[in-house]
C-alpha cells in the first residue's frame, strides 16, 4: 500500500498505485482520503494541483463512499463520482448521488443524479435524471403541555 501526504491541505491519502506527471496525481486500487476528521474511500482518485503545488481540486471515481465534516456540521453519502473544487468550497456528486445532512437541528436524506453541496453554507442544488429527486426531513412535534416530544 502507498500512502502519500499533500501538505498543503493535510490530505492523507492510501492508494494501491499511484502515478504523476506535471500538476496531477493518479491514485487506483482501494484509495482512501483522509482530512482532518473527513474521509473519503473510492477506486480511483484524480489530485489537480496549481503552480504551487497545493491541491486545487480532487475528482474521485468508483464507488465513492464519504463523510465530510466542517465545524457542527456533517455530511455523509454515495455516488459514482464526486468532484471537489477546494476554492470554491463545492463539492459535485454525479451517479446515484446521496447525501445525509446531520445538522443538529435538521437531519435530511437527499438523493438524486446529480447533487453540488456547498460545504461553507450546506446549500444543496438536486438534480433529477434516470431516478427521480427526493428529499427526505425528519420533522418534529413538540406538545410542552404534555411534555412529549415526536418525530415522523
């Protein structure tokens, strides 16, 4: 197993092979990412770096699997691939995209072919395609008088 460290953004990342030239990097065969308290598990992971050799975009094919974490907020889900721009703080999820959102107060299920999440805001943007968009909320009533509280 290879594992290469991209200092720049403190990305750790396990790959079976790994192959570059000029300002991109191949990783293929079990590739694992790891930032911080996110991760990322896919077949084939793609690093685009800029002159200064920092990442400035990763775009992960097969079988992509995450869990992005950002302050109280976590995002966790699937898709056949999923690009990330690092200066724009925007995630896109093509393929079977699905996402849980486990805000504190908001948990939501969303699926769709295409999904482009904005990690700063949590702002989604669905698309349908093949399968059709759904949007799941956990919704709760609160009765103070009776003291009980309850979800559907």
């Amino acid at each position: 197993m290879l594992t290469q460290i991209l200092f720049a953004e403190r990305m750790e990342i396990t790959s079976a092979c790994m192959e570059a030239e000029d300002q991109t990097i191949h990783f293929t065969g079990n590739t694992k990412i790891k930032i911080d308290e996110s991760w990322l598990h896919a077949d084939k992971v793609v690093v685009y770096l800029n002159k200064n050799n920092e990442t400035k975009m990763y775009e992960v094919t097969g079988l992509v699997s995450f869990e992005i974490k950002n302050g109280k907020r976590s995002f966790k889900g699937r898709a056949n691939k999923q690009i990330y721009d690092k200066w724009k703080s925007l995630y896109v999820l093509r393929g079977k995209a699905v996402i849980h959102d486990n805000d504190f107060m908001i948990k939501r299920r969303v699926k769709g072919d295409e999904i482009t999440l904005n990690i700063m805001t949590g702002k989604m943007n669905v698309k349908g395609g093949p399968i059709d968009t759904k949007f799941f909320i956990k919704c709760m009533i609160s009765n103070a008088r009776l003291g009980y509280r309850s979800y559907f």
